[in-house]
C-alpha cells in the first residue's frame, strides 16, 4: 500500500511539529504510521524529523527556546529516530555515513552545550561516540584510532581547559595528519580554531546551536567524500546499523 | 586604600554610600601567585582551613584587595550531600584545576541497564530511570553538618579570616543557589526537562536545598561571614526561560533570602541576565551581582535603588592577558555605567598576571573615588 501524496505530507507535518512542540506521543504514532503506509523511512526523518529539529535550532538562537525545550525536543525526536531508523533503506547518494568522537576536555564539566552539539550530530545521522565531560587528553586520541571516526569534536568553556585542545590536536594529527577535528564552546572563536590547526569550530554561545546545524549542513556537502572514502562500514547493506 | 575599607563594603552592600566605590568580591578571588608565595598548590587549598584561609587573605595582602572570600570551588555543600569529588591531585604546580564532582546522588552511574537492551533502548531507559529516581528520592539533611565533609573547613577557614584580618577587610562566603546546587547533586538536564515536565517533583527537591542552604550559610554568619553570596548560575537565561526562572527558581531564592537577615547577602548570576535582573530583583538579596553579558547601563536605568555590583570579565582577554590601560578600561566601564560596587562576573582566574591585578587597583583609585 503506497502512501498518497497527501498522507506523507500529513505525517511528515506531524514528524516535524511532534519535534518542534516537543510532543513524544506524537512523534511515536506518526513514526509507526509511517512505517505501516510503507514509507520512506530517511525522508520520515530528514523532511519529518530533521526538519524539525532545523526550526528548533532557529527557536534556540531568537531566544524563544532555552535549554530544556531543545532537551525536551530531541526527547521527541528520539522517541521517532529509535523506530525509523532500523527501516532506513541505505541510499548511497542520500546516507550521510560518519561517525564522530566527542568530549568535553580534561578538567572541564561544562557539558551543557556539547551535549546540544552531539545531539545535533545524532540527528544528522552520525555515529557518535560521547566520551561525556572531563576527558582526560589521551582518552580522545585513544578512541578515534579504537573507531576510527570521522570527525573529533572537543568541547571546552574555559579559558583554561581549552588549552588542551591544540595538545590533543597534535597528537591526533601525528597519527592522522587528515583527521577531521572540530572545536567549540564560548572561549573559542574562528581564530583560535585556525590558529590550533582545528578544521572548524561552532561560534560562542547561545547562537552556536544554529552554527552547529549549520556545521552539519557543511558535513552533510561532505557526504559525498565519506562515499568515496569508505564502504558501508556502520550502516549493513540492509541499512542496520553494525555492531562496532 | 582608606582605612575604613571593610565599613564602606558593608555600607555599600546596605545601600549606602561609602567613601569610594569598594573593588572587591563575593567569590573566589585567589592569584596562582599569591598562593604560590605561600608555597601551597592549587589542588591542596580547598581542604585544609589554614591554607584556605591564607590563600584567601593573599590577595588582599598583596593587592589591597577589598575582601577575602572562600570556599574557591563549587563541590563542598554537594559533597555533603554524599556527592563524589576529585581533587586532581597529580596536576602540575601552575595549573588550574578546580575539584569536580565525579558522582551525584542521582545520575547516569546510578542506573544499570538491563542486559541486552539495544542501544536507542538503553539510551530511553536510563533517562526515564534517572528521571523516576530524582522523582522518588529523599534528599537527607546530614546529622551535624558543620562537622560534615568539608564544611568545617570552610567554617575554620572563615573564623581564622575573621580573626586575622577581620578588622581592616570584609570576610565574605558563598555557596550556589538551590537549583544550581540541585544540579550538582542530580544529573542536570533531566533536572531542566523535569522543571519543564513535572516542577513539582523538582520543586520538592527545591525547598529542601533553602531548608539546606539557609543553615549552611547561618553556619558561615555564625563563623564570622561578614556577607554571603549565593550563586545561581544554573538558573541563567542562557540556560533556563525567564518563564521558568519567575515560576521556579524565583520563589526558592525569596524564600531562601527571607531567612537570611543577619547580614548583607548578594545574589550572583553569570550568563545572560538582561531578561531577569529585575526578577532578581524581586529575590530580596541585599545585592545584585551580574557578569560581562549583563547590559549595566540599562540595568542602572531599570533599577535606579538597587546595589549593583559587576561586571569586568575576570578570565581570557583583557583581563588575563592584556595590557594595564585594557585593564583600566574595563574597570571604568563597569564605574561608568554605573556599578555601586566593581566586582568580577566570576571566580577571578588565577592565573591573572600581577600586573593586571595592580591595575586593576590602579584603575580604582584613579576612577573610583565617589566624586562622580
Ligand atoms: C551553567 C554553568 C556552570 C554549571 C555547569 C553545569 C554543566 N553540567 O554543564 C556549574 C554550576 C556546574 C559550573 C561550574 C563551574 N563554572 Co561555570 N558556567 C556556567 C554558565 C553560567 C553557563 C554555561 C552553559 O551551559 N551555557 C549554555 C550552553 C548551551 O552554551 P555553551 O556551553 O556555550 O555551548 C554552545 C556553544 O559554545 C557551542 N559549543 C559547545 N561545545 C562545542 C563543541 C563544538 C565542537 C562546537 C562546534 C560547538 C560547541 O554550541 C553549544 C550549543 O549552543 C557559564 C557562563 C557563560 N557565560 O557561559 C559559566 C562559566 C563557563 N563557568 C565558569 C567557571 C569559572 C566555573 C567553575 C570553574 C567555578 C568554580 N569556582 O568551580 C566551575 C567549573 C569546575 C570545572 N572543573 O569544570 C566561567 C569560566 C571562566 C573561564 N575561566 O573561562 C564561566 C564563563 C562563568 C563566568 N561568567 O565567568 N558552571
């Protein structure tokens, strides 16, 4: 039974404000709907949830979203990304593959913003691998060369734990020289990202959950280089995600 | 400096004028080099009275610094709550590590997974356990708590500041506000979920930490505190609506500041604090303390009868590792836009050279005098 036109916009509508009233119940029975009118389970959570999650990005940024509204909203999307995922059909050209080291850096607790950050890349269709807050340096070089991850994302609201970043920078890059490595939190700007050798950073907050989408949208335009680099390591020919 | 130094920092927290505008602070305000004249290291001062207490007067030793105030981290009412803490005792001499907690009483630790769910369940499942445990749990108040944890070394530390230098400066404390020290004792963003979801059930947890809180601090005023400041930075607007701050945090900090009468109290909250200052001002606290993010001067316009004290930015640029004349340009800022009192928007960051601690005691007595 295919959906008709009208049915798939009616539950891509629901996906997409289910996440943005951070409506869980929502979400979930339109998710299962969608699923049993047979459709396409990435555009259920690109144009249903993703989609979403855009606009709660923008509600963060003008101020009319805090904190635990965007928790709240990704509680809804998650409640619909742990039923569509396993249907996700693995489209080549569409699948964003990748997978990403995050952390917040040794002697720092400030995990508010990177927990935003790591949910962001969840959305995106990212594996990630949250190392949580105070992670001693090694820790983030040890794990991505354990996953070999795409891309190391270091969090650090201080101006004095975020000096670890350019060690942690280093010693990535002596192991990788290509290793993809993303800094934020509100110490770091454009230029001490560039200075440390970092390849981008999310600017301070509270409008770097706008830039962390954005970030994704530039990741997203790297799909295409994931493609060509790698063969479907997370994602099975059936599109389930593999066990590590 | 004049010699009624502490009299005009009381004065001016009353709301009265003193003789200049006092250049101090209710939080942690050590130099790396006051301490390490003293011979002590970073990770060693925060549970030993004495080294508390001499690391707290060292920066008016050296500087002229207008308070001495302790504790430096925000671990010691959590930790006797039962909460875990790390010292980072292996950090090398010069660097910062401020102690951590390393388990709340409820959080991630606290949940165990049932064998072989996958992992979008588990992820369901221990947010929803953490958020039934924070609803069930019974915070309990320890038996004597100024012998619990480190408290009494916060009260010793208090008592030796008082005996040592409490005649020329004021002697001040400070622990962090009911929804923020919640937030050090429960893992903190299903706190913020629940205060959207179920306040109540937060609320509860809430009205404890006042009854906590309010005898934690009579301990401090007790021990010779000349003032108290209470910080709830986990209520700003770059974390929390100013709907939820009105409804939730609000009517815990009037409670709370109801009950502390004995001496001025100061209510610091960092982060954006434009959308809130005039709730904060409704808290009953004798003053009000913002950081760099505030708008002084249309909060001066706002709340013409209210003690303001803010707002240089007390780590990274300029303070840290600009030049002197930077330094001074920031202080006559905050003296410009109106502050009764130049005070840090934070914990001063100890690695401040001395330099730009001196001018910053320059800038004072160039611009401060209450001529203006
Ligand atoms: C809430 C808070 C706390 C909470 C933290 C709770 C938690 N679990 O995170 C508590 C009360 C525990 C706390 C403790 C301390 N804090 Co504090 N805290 C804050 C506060 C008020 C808000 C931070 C926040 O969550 N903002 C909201 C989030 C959404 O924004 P965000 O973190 O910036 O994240 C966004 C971006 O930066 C970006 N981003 C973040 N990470 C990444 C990563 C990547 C890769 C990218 C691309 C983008 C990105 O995207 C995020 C989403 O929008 C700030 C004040 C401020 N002005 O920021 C101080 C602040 C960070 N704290 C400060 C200090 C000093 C401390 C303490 C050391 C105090 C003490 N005496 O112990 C301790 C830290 C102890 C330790 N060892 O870490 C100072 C830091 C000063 C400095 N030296 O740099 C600040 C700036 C306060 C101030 N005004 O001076 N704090």
């Amino acid at each position: 039974m295919a959906p008709t036109s009208e049915q798939q916009a009616d539950i891509l509508e629901r996906l997409k404000n289910g996440v943005i009233e951070y409506d869980e119940e929502v979400v979930v029975k339109a998710a299962n709907e969608a699923l049993e009118l047979q459709m396409d389970a990435y555009q259920a959570v690109m144009d249903g949830l993703a989609a979403g999650m855009d606009v709660v990005g923008v509600y963060f940024a003008s101020g009319e979203y805090f904190v635990p509204e965007v928790l709240m909203c990704a509680d809804a999307l998650y409640g619909g990304l742990h039923i569509l995922r396993p249907h996700i059909k693995l489209d080549p050209d569409k699948m964003v593959k990748g997978s990403v080291v995050i952390g917040t850096v040794e002697g720092d607790i400030h995990d508010i913003g990177k927990n935003l950050v790591k949910m962001m890349f969840e959305v995106a269709g990212f594996t990630v691998h949250d190392l949580g807050r105070d992670v001693p340096l090694d820790n983030f070089v040890d794990k991505y060369m354990e996953t070999d991850a795409d891309i190391i994302c270091m969090s650090a609201m201080m101006t004095t734990t975020m000096i670890g970043m350019p060690v942690v920078i280093e010693k990535v890059r002596a192991k990788n020289p290509h290793a993809r490595i993303m800094i934020g939190g509100a110490p770091i700007n454009e230029d001490i990202a560039q200075k440390w050798g970092a390849d981008g950073t999310g600017k301070d907050a509270p409008n770097a959950l706008q830039e962390a989408l954005n970030m994704i949208g530039v990741l997203r335009d790297l799909g295409d280089q994931f493609k060509a680099e790698r063969t479907q390591k997370e994602w099975g020919a059936d599109g389930i995600l593999q066990p590590a | 400096m004049p010699n009624n130094s502490r009299e005009t920092v009381l004065n001016v927290l009353r709301g009265q004028k003193g003789d200049h505008v006092p250049n101090f602070s209710g939080m942690g305000s050590i130099t790396l080099g006051g301490i390490q004249d003293l011979g002590y290291r970073f990770n060693e001062i925060h549970g030993d009275a004495r080294k508390m207490a001499n690391s707290a007067a060292s920066t008016h030793r050296l500087f002229g610094f207008e308070s001495a105030i302790v504790p430096f981290d925000m671990g010691v009412v959590a930790e006797s709550l039962g909460a875990g803490m790390k010292y980072y005792d292996k950090a090398d001499l010069g660097q910062i590590i401020y102690p951590t907690m390393t388990r709340k009483l409820v959080d991630r630790s606290t949940v165990t997974v049932p064998d072989g769910a996958s992992e979008a369940d588990a992820k369901t499942f221990v947010m929803k356990e953490i958020e039934r445990q924070i609803t069930e749990y019974e915070l309990k108040m320890p038996a004597d708590i100024a012998s619990t944890g480190r408290i009494p070394v916060v009260l010793e530390a208090i008592r030796i500041l008082k005996r040592e230098l409490g005649d020329e400066v004021a002697v001040g404390s400070w622990t962090l506000g009911p929804f923020t020290e919640l937030g050090q004792v429960m893992d903190l963003e299903v706190l913020l979920k629940m205060s959207a979801k179920k306040p109540e059930a937060v609320n509860r947890h809430l009205k404890f930490m006042v009854e906590y809180l309010d005898k934690v601090l009579n301990l401090h005023i007790d021990s010779g505190a000349d003032f108290v400041t209470v910080r709830e930075m986990g209520a700003t607007s770059s974390i929390m609506s100013p709907r939820m701050f009105k409804s939730l945090v609000l009517p815990n900090l009037q409670e709370l500041f109801g009950r502390l009468k004995r001496v001025p109290t100061v209510l610091h909250i960092c982060g954006d604090t434009n959308p809130i200052i005039e709730l904060m001002a409704q808290t009953g606290a004798s003053a009000l303390s913002v950081d760099q993010m505030n708008r002084l001067n249309e909060t001066r316009a706002k709340l013409s009868n209210v003690v303001l004290l803010g707002n240089y930015k007390p780590f990274g640029a300029p303070f840290c590792d600009g030049t002197p004349e930077e330094v001074e340009a920031i202080i006559k800022q905050s003296l410009d836009q109106g502050a009764d009192g130049v005070w840090p928007g934070c914990d001063i960051w100890p690695q401040v050279p001395p330099e730009n601690m001196q001018a910053m005691i320059a800038a004072m007595k160039k611009h401060g005098s209450n001529s203006h």
